[in-house]
C-alpha cells in the first residue's frame, strides 16, 4: 500500500509538470505568435507613413490629406465586406439615424429630387410640415435663404434638419402653381418608430408591421402586442419583416422572447476573436406563448429580420411566409476610434437555435470580375428544426410557405419611374378635398380613364426587355450581312411588339388602378392609409391570413414537418444528389 501511494504521488507531481510545462509552452507559443503579429503590423504602419510622407513631400500636385487617407482606408476595408465601414466624424449623425435610432430635428417629411429640383414625397401626419400645409407634390425652393437647385437629397436633408423648437425659413412653390410662398416652421423632434403599422385584421388575427430593429423596437413590439390582446381575443398573428434591413441583435432576441419560453436559444455569435463569441437566450417569461403566427418576409429581410425568422422557424414557433431573405449571417460592432471618428467592422457570424449559419455571399472569394459569389450549393449543410424538420445553411431564410408578389409590368414601372401616377395623385387631391375611408375607396373606370386622358400629353416611352434583345439581334444581323428576308422578319417582329406595347395601359388596367388607388389614399390617410389600401392586393398578407383562420390543421401540420413540409428549401444539388441515390 505505501509503495502504490508513493507512486501515485510521484505519478501525479510528474503529471502536474507536464501540464505546467504545456501551459507555459502554450503562453510563450501565443506570445510568439503575438509578437510576430505586432511586428507584421508595425512594420507595415511605417510602410504605410513612409509612403504617405514621400506623396505629401514630393508629389507634383497639390495633395489632400484628408482624401488620401480616407482612400486608403476605403481602399482597405472594401476588401473585406460591404459591412466593415470607416465613419468619419462629418457623418457620425447620419451613421446614428442609420443603425441606432431614428430621433432627430426636423420638420417631418420625406423629400426626392427631379429633373435637379426638391419636391415633397410625403409629409408624415401631425407633424411641422404637415401642420404648415406642405403636401405631396410641393417644391422646396429654397430653405433659409439656400437655393436648392442641383443639389441632392441627403444636403437637403442636413439644411432641413436642426435643433428641436428652433425655426427654419422655407420658400415654396406649391403643386401647379408658379408663386413662391414663404414658410416659417419650428422644428421638433422627429422619430419614425421601428413598428410602423398596427392593426386587427379579420377573425381576430392580429398585424404588426415591424421596419427596423434600432433602439426601443423590442419595446414597441411588446406594446404593439399587449394592444391587439387588449382589444380582442386575438386567435393569430401576423409579423411583417418584409424590406426590414435589421439593426440591434439584443432587440432581435427581445423580440423572439415575446413568443417563445424563457431559456431558449435564440442566436450565437463566433468570432476569431474569442471575446466576440456569445449565446443570447430569451431571459424572461414570454408576453405570447401559444398564439399562432405567421411571418413574413422577401429578398429585403435581413440581418436581424433574419435572426427573429430564423429562430422562430428553428424553434418551430412560427410559420414563414414569402420569398426568400436576403442571407445575411453577420454581425457588426462600432468602436471609437480618434478625433471623434468611428469604425464599424464585421465581428462574428450568427448562428441560429438549430447551428446554421445563412450567411448567403462568399466575401473571401470573388469572380473573375472582383464580384462577390454566392455560397455554392454543393458547401451547403442541413440542419433540424426542433421538430426535426430540414432546414439549410448558406443562402437566407427560406419560406416554409413560398409565396412570390408578383413584379410590377414594364408600363406600370415606367410610370411611377417618371412620376406620372405621383403627378395624377397630386392633381386628383386638389380637384377633391376629401374621399370615401380607406376600406371603401377604390380607382373604378371612370377614374382610370381620367388617368388615360391625363397621360395624353406626357412622355411614357420605354423599352422592354425584349426590345433591347431585339435591337441587339437586328444590329448582330446587319453586322454579319444575314439575307434581307431574315432582316425584313426582325423589322416585322419589331413593329408587331411596339403594337402590343399600345395597348399595355388596358393589359395592364388592374395593376395599374391597383397602384393609383395606393398613390391616391396616400394623400389623404398618409403612411397609415398606404399600408392599409394595400391589404386586399397583398397575396402574402392573404396567404397568412388564410392559414391562421380557423380551423389551422394546416398550420399545425407544418409545424410538425408532415408530408412536402418536412424539408424546407432543399438546394438544387443536394436535390439531384438524392434523386441519383434513389
């Protein structure tokens, strides 16, 4: 006994040493590889002065400190990805209205430029510039003695803008008129929240249209909620995260707290750096655990957007409807860096709750053109959803129910392009001072026709698709001397597609009015109104509507991954993959 513990000391002070020894051959090796690391840097900065010295000594221009430098470190972050941004102080206030709230000074009302002059777009209900008059369609000539003329939105933007309560001076030409008009408005504090739209739609289903995830969105969600249980028994829910480009990643995991039980995974993030690497796990008890929902999203769903579907999807919580999101599976932190000056750089990938990552562009790797790629299908991996349904890495959120909203036609496009339905708008709601409510109002015939007259005079020329093809094919032709009878059948071709475009306005007559009616109700019911009138045309929107309306056998069908529901946005590889193995 005594020699077996004798040698069992002597065994673990032997094993003790070798683990001292391995931790400090740990500690020098990361020293190494740090100081390797400082030098590399080091030696580079001086790289860097060096140069920079020699072009500011001796170049034979006069040269701009401030631009070299800012086209050195644009020049270096455009390497990495789109997301990794050098902020300079000049544009701190914008970067914040961006990325972390909406709140600023102002007078309440989106601009646009045309034909090099500032017309409104949209004043927003209740606030200065709706309360002094200013309507869609008005020009801002000049703001506090500036003349607007060629210049662009954003320096407008920054002229309109200002202390809270201080005043700004405005000349303006109202739609259809040619007087100058002089305005004096005080500015308040303008905040355009991150839930833009709220609203009890049939059969108790409840909406909420969600736009960002800045500051206060987790917040206003959970108010939105309470309000739509408080006003009725509320049997479903849709959330619209459709174009939302996302923001905070804490208000994403705040927001899926709302709907699943405290504990769960929402989201983790893995960087190099090892500080950067967390799990975020819904803290508190949720405010809506059992209520159906559905949630919508497109090709304009991003980032945070992504994270809320994704583990809502993950968890088997929710249903998503629509087109597939953007694919974005990064995460981004701002640091100070001197003279007030900020860099925002990409920091880790995002996971969501079943271990995929949807980052959907390769930013290591380009094209032969410098363009970034797509994550190829055959790296693509599966994953499962709490249920066990398949889920897929690398390529956004994909619906569990696809739904596309159709793409306007050519004419359609061309007409808001050139703002003819804007102008139609503007023209209607000085001949009408007011229209039936949102639920009643509609563009008939009778208004549709007006419209055509109103057209008469204005340009509304445009070429398809189709046409440019053909141009490039006849000119192809002619350069390879092709017989006079293939030429003679492509001026044919020609002619029959400019008939066909002739009648595009009757072709297309229901998509039209259908955007006309939008542009109209804008005017008198603002925002609200716009996202109101466009319920009836929205098939997604009607698509969730009708899944959660009772009975919701097929929702719960979904969720249990039966029968065309178990695998969710297979890739086309791993499709022919399977089939060859069948």
């Amino acid at each position: 006994m005594i020699h077996y513990k004798m040698g069992y000391r002597n065994y673990r002070l032997s094993a003790n040493r070798i683990a001292i020894l391995s931790i400090v051959f740990l500690l020098f090796s990361a020293f190494i590889a740090v100081k390797d690391d400082l030098f590399l840097i080091s030696k580079n900065l001086d790289i860097f002065s060096s140069v920079y010295r020699q072009i500011s000594l001796n170049y034979v221009d006069e040269t701009d400190p401030n631009t070299l430098i800012r086209t050195a470190v644009d020049a270096m972050l455009d390497d990495l990805d789109p997301y990794t941004e050098y902020v300079q102080e000049t544009d701190v206030e914008d970067y914040r209205l961006k990325y972390v709230d909406t709140k600023y000074g102002g007078i309440g009302a989106s601009i646009f430029e045309r034909n090099r002059r500032i017309y409104i777009l949209e004043p927003y209900a209740g606030y200065p510039a709706d309360q002094a008059g200013l309507q869609a369609g008005d020009e801002l000539v000049t703001i506090s003695g500036t003349t607007l003329e060629n210049m662009t939105t954003s320096e407008v933007s920054h002229l309109l803008r200002g202390m809270d309560n201080s005043q700004v001076q405005l000349q303006v030409r109202k739609a259809g008129g040619d007087e100058l008009e002089g305005l004096t408005i005080t500015r308040t504090s303008i905040r355009q929240p991150n839930v833009s739209h709220v609203a009890m739609l049939d059969e108790g289903i409840g909406y909420i249209k969600l736009d960002k995830f800045l500051e206060q969105s987790a917040k206003e969600m959970g108010n939105a909620l309470a309000d739509l249980k408080r006003e009725n028994e509320l049997k479903g829910l849709v959330i619209d995260l459709r174009n939302n480009g996302g923001g905070i990643l804490q208000e994403a995991v705040k927001i899926v707290n709302l709907f699943v039980p405290q504990g769960e995974l929402v989201v983790s993030q893995r960087g190099k750096n090892a500080s950067k690497t967390h799990s975020y796990r819904t803290m508190a008890e949720p405010l809506a655990p059992e209520i159906p929902i559905a949630v919508l999203i497109n090709g304009h769903s991003a980032s945070a957007a992504e994270i809320v579907a994704g583990a809502l999807q993950d968890l088997d919580r929710a249903i998503v409807i629509g087109e597939r999101s953007f694919g974005k599976g990064l995460v981004q932190q701002t640091f100070n860096i001197p003279y007030n000056n900020l860099v925002k750089v990409t920091v880790a990938k995002y996971y969501t709750p079943s271990g995929r990552c949807i980052q959907a562009l390769d930013f290591i790797h380009r094209d032969t053109e410098g363009k970034y790629t797509r994550v190829s299908d055959s790296s693509i991996n599966s994953f499962n959803t709490k249920n066990g349904r398949v889920v897929y890495d690398g390529s956004g959120i994909y619906p569990d129910i696809s739904v596309e909203n159709g793409k306007y036609s050519p004419i359609t496009q061309t007409l808001l392009n050139r703002h003819l339905i804007f102008d139609y708008a503007t023209t209607f709601k000085a001949k009408n001072p007011r229209i039936q409510g949102i639920d009643k109002f509609h563009a008939d015939d009778i208004l549709y026709d007006d419209f055509i007259h109103f057209l008469e005079d204005k340009d509304y020329q445009y070429f398809t698709k189709t046409e440019e093809s053909l141009k490039r094919l006849k000119a192809q032709a002619e350069a390879e001397k092709k017989p006079a009878e293939i030429l003679q059948e492509l001026e044919s071709l020609e002619r029959k597609i400019y008939q066909s475009k002739q009648h595009d306005l009757i072709n297309h007559r229901e998509e039209i009015k259908e955007v006309l009616g939008n542009e109209i109700v804008s005017r008198y019911y603002y925002k609200e109104g716009r996202v109101t009138f466009s319920f009836a045309y929205d098939d997604q929107l009607q698509r969730a509507l009708n899944l959660l309306s009772t009975p919701i056998n097929e929702y719960h069908s979904i969720l249990a991954g039966e029968g065309q529901y178990k695998i969710i946005g297979r890739p086309e590889t791993l499709f022919a993959v399977a089939e060859t193995k069948n």
